[in-house]
C-alpha cells in the first residue's frame, strides 16, 4: 500500500531551524515533493528530490534518502510568515501527499 | 492571465443536486488532477488525467466524474452531492516531466446542506 508519514504539528521559536520528518512506503518511486500551505490558500511548491542527498534552496533545504523511505524539510531563520503547513508528496505514478505538518512560530 | 483557474471560488449546493465544478490551465499541462482537502485527511486525489480523453480514478472517485474533451479544461462533476462530499477541492496540473511540481488552483470551497 501507499504511506506517507509526517508528524501532524510542530513548534519552533522564530530565527531558530527546524527539521520537518517524512518517511513513505509506496509502491514505485518517481521523485518526492515538498509544498507550503498557509491556511485558506492552495498549495505552493518548494522542493523536488528524486536523487539521494540534499537539496538547498535560500533558507530552505530538503533531503530525500531513497533506501530508508526518507525526507526531511530543514527551515532555517525561521520568519513569522514561515507559519503554514508542510505537505510531503510522493510520485508514484500519481502524486499522493501525506496529511502536513503544521508548523507554529512563536516570537 | 496564464494559470490555473477554478470556479466557483466558492459554492453551497442542497444535497442531491447536481453541480459542477471548473478547472481551466493554460499552459497545455499534460497532466491534471482533482484533490480534495479535510481535515484530519490531506489532499487525496479523486481523478487525474495524463491526456486530453484519458481520465483514472484516483483514492476517492465515488460520487465524482470526470470529463477531458480539451487539453486545457478538467471538469469535476459531483452527480448527486451528499454532505460527506463537504470539502476544499483542488486542481492542479504537472508537465509531463514533473520537476517543477504541480501548480494548483485556489480552490472550490463546496458546502452541500
């Protein structure tokens, strides 16, 4: 079956880093994708592994190891504005998402 | 504009009815989706299409058809709305390559009473 797992909430203090965990078991594997959600709004694109290691993007980075089934989103200098929820997706022959993380920023 | 499109921003339908919900891209995408988003969910995929006359059922097709006569248009049509089908529905669409990740719409906010 298709699992994509993340944790539902976190919290981190603003100017700090934070690590968003995914882990995923699917049939096939074509890429993994990470999207930013603010509430009320559409999903936006972040971030694309389909090889191993880490992809760093300004503040961003994310990090996909193919052999443990495993992605992290690394945030750093965390802003207010970085208050959302984190999707992680996976490509399979589809694109299936787990269910976000909403991450909270405390001043 | 280019983009993707959705309309109604917002709908409120009585159960039973029939309605219909637009998507329109104007980048001549291959691909095009219909998410729906609950709580406690995620977006799970109702329809995709790889092509114009090529549709698939995604996690949660019951109760929903699709049509794809044209490249640019993915229409959602929920036959008989049930209250269960209360929910924030996405479209997007994807290159063939798919390294950009989708773009998605702004969404359909349907309430069924």
């Amino acid at each position: 079956g298709q699992n994509i797992d993340q944790p539902t909430e976190m919290t981190a203090t603003e100017g700090a880093i934070v690590q968003i965990n995914c882990t995923y078991q699917t049939s096939g594997f074509n890429g993994l994708f990470w999207y930013q959600q603010h509430a009320g709004e559409a999903p936006t694109f972040l971030s694309y592994n389909v090889l191993d290691g880490l992809e760093e993007k300004g503040r961003f980075s994310s990090f996909l190891s193919r052999s443990k089934g495993y992605s992290y989103l690394l945030l750093k200098e965390l802003q207010m504005k970085d208050s959302a929820s984190y999707l992680c997706a996976v490509r399979d022959d589809k694109i299936i998402f787990g269910k976000g993380t909403r991450l909270h920023i405390l001043p | 504009d280019a983009g993707i499109t959705q309309s109604p921003r917002y709908k409120i339908t009585e159960t039973g009815r029939q309605v219909t919900l637009m998507c329109h891209q104007t980048w001549s995408h291959s691909y095009m989706f219909w998410y729906r988003q609950d709580l406690g969910h995620g977006l799970r995929l109702i329809y995709y299409s790889a092509a114009a006359d090529i549709t698939d059922k995604g996690e949660v097709p019951d109760g929903y058809v699709v049509s794809r006569s044209k490249t640019e248009n993915f229409p959602l049509t929920l036959e008989s709305a049930t209250r269960s089908q209360t929910s924030v529905y996405f479209c997007a669409s994807l290159t063939q390559q798919g390294i950009h990740g989708y773009t998605f719409g702004s969404g359909t906010r349907l309430t069924v009473v």
